[in-house]
C-alpha cells in the first residue's frame, strides 16, 4: 500500500505498508479513519502500545481524504510505524475488515493471530489486546528457540 503522502517523521516520508515489515517480527495493525469517531477514542491508546518495543504498530488509513487522515494524525501524533492508505477500500476487504476502526496483532511468521473487531478500550486493551499481544510473542519466542 502506498504511503499516506506528507506524513513525515524526523524529516522523511513515513514508509507505506509493505509485507516484508512483517517478516520476523510481531506487529498490531491498526485499520482506521479522520471520519470514525470510535477511531478518536482509541488513539491515544495506540499512542501507549507503541510504546511497547516488543512490537511495531502499523496503519492502514481506510477511505480518507490524505489531509484529514494528516491533521488526525498531528492531533494525536503518529503512533505507526508505517502508514498504508487504501483509498478504495480494497486492502480491508483482503484483510477481512468489516468497519473501522480494526485491530490485528501478526506473528512473526507473517499469519493473522488475533482480530479485534471494534475499537481498542480501557476495558479490553489488557484483557484482550495485551493478552493476545503477550500470546503471540511468547509463540514467537518458543519456535526460535526450538
């Protein structure tokens, strides 16, 4: 997926989403738009998880306009690593997105291990979120030790 043109960090373009970002490494995804309120709520949540260094936090920005999707960023900061837009909408439907804003957590082996559908809360960040984040990286831990 292309970048979202303009979003800088420390000067340079924030790279688009490519697949290779997944390989060895466990990720969230973050399926999201200016124009989902339930995607405001959780942004400084994901502001907080991408603090976790046992982890990348990338984006998909879903049918937005490029400025909207920069000014919500400049209002919450960017939390991602890297930023895909999906301007038609064609990458959800291969992830399997219903509606903004999604969550996915992805082993290290590249394969979908967890989907939240909805946005990240108070209530289910630990319980859910950090629960399954937790899973896949211990998964991840044991199959390179073995």
């Amino acid at each position: 997926m292309p970048p979202l043109h303009g979003l800088l960090s420390d000067g340079a373009q924030v790279p688009g989403l490519d697949p290779a970002k997944f390989e060895g490494k466990v990720s969230v995804v973050n399926v999201w738009a200016s124009w989902c309120a339930p995607c405001h709520d959780e942004a400084p949540l994901l502001t907080e998880l991408a603090k976790d260094n046992r982890l990348q936090l990338i984006g998909i920005n879903y049918k937005d306009a490029p400025d909207n999707a920069r000014r919500f960023l400049s209002r919450y900061g960017n939390p991602f690593a890297s930023v895909g837009v999906d301007g038609n909408g064609r990458a959800a439907i291969e992830w399997g997105v219903y509606g903004v804003p999604e969550t996915f957590i992805v082993g290290r082996n590249g394969k979908i291990a967890y989907k939240m559908i909805g946005p990240i809360t108070q209530d289910n960040i630990r319980s859910a979120v950090m629960a399954e984040l937790d899973k896949a990286i211990n998964a991840a831990s044991i199959s390179r030790k073995l």
